[in-house]
C-alpha cells in the first residue's frame, strides 16, 4: 500500500473523504486551525492544510482503484506523465508530526509570555495582549520601570 494524493472537487473536500471511508479507504484530510476576522471580530476556523487535496493510503491493486474518480467529491489522483505519484509513508508521518506539535501548543494566549523577532524590539520578552487585527499585536514591554503597551506584527512574536 501506498500514499497518493487525490484532488477533491472545490469545497467538497469532507465529502469526499466520507465517501472514500464508506468504501473502506484510509484517508488523511489535514486540517489546521486558522484565525480570521469576519465582521470586525476574530473568529477560528478550521481549514484544510492543502487546499483541494487529500491523501489516501491504498494498494493499485484494491477494487477501490478503479472507483476512485467516481467517488463522490473526488477530481483526479495526482500524477506525473499519466502515473500516480506516489507520496512516501514518512512524508505523511511528518505531516501528522507538525500537525499535532501546533495543536498542543495552541496559539498565543494572553499573559503568555514572548520574545519579540524583529524590530527596534528584537531580542525583548514581552507579554502578550491580544491581537490587533489580522495583522498586529500588542504586547507589554517593561521600559522605564512601567510596562509600555507596543504594537507588532503577528509573525514577529514567539
């Protein structure tokens, strides 16, 4: 058995899966957990991590094969010149491995303490706030014996 990537149709990534599952297919859907701002308020969301795209682990030889465009939700298998590409079993273990790695450590909560990447602040720790947008956030640096509101980019902090 191997891993091969298939290309679900636009939106219909969960049915897909759930249709594969049905005929007793191994299937990896990663997702992540992503926040956005909807109507001026912070929202999270679960996302696939490959857009249109999910993984399935099964043999060329399996009666699923053959099934497998005619599945509900499923476009294509991905290949190269009219053959599967095949995906090795470590790449997904890798995939799992950094999936689960962002969902123990669960984001920045406020009060956590950071170190600030880049800018005139680099090399500081600070504590973070909350976020300012999608963008930026604001955490509190001590300066001067009194703790300073700043504002960062959301990637400057960890």
């Amino acid at each position: 058995m191997s891993w091969y990537a298939l290309q679900h149709k636009p939106g219909q990534g969960d049915r897909a899966v759930q249709n594969l599952q049905n005929q007793g297919a191994r299937c990896f859907y990663p997702k992540i957990q992503v926040e956005k701002i909807r109507v001026g308020k912070r929202i999270k969301k679960l996302e696939p991590l490959f857009p249109g795209y999910l993984f399935i682990d099964i043999s060329q030889a399996d009666p699923l094969w053959a099934k497998l465009r005619s599945t509900r939700g499923v476009m294509r298998v991905v290949g190269f010149a009219n053959k599967p590409a095949t995906i090795e079993d470590e790449v997904i273990e890798q995939i799992r491995h950094s999936l689960q790695a962002v969902s123990e450590r669960g984001g920045i909560k406020p009060g956590q303490s950071v170190e600030i990447q880049e800018g005139p602040f680099k090399g500081l720790t600070a504590i973070f706030e909350a976020y300012d947008g999608e963008e930026r956030a604001i955490v509190l640096i001590e300066f001067m014996q009194k703790k300073q509101a700043i504002k960062v980019g959301s990637g400057a902090i960890r």
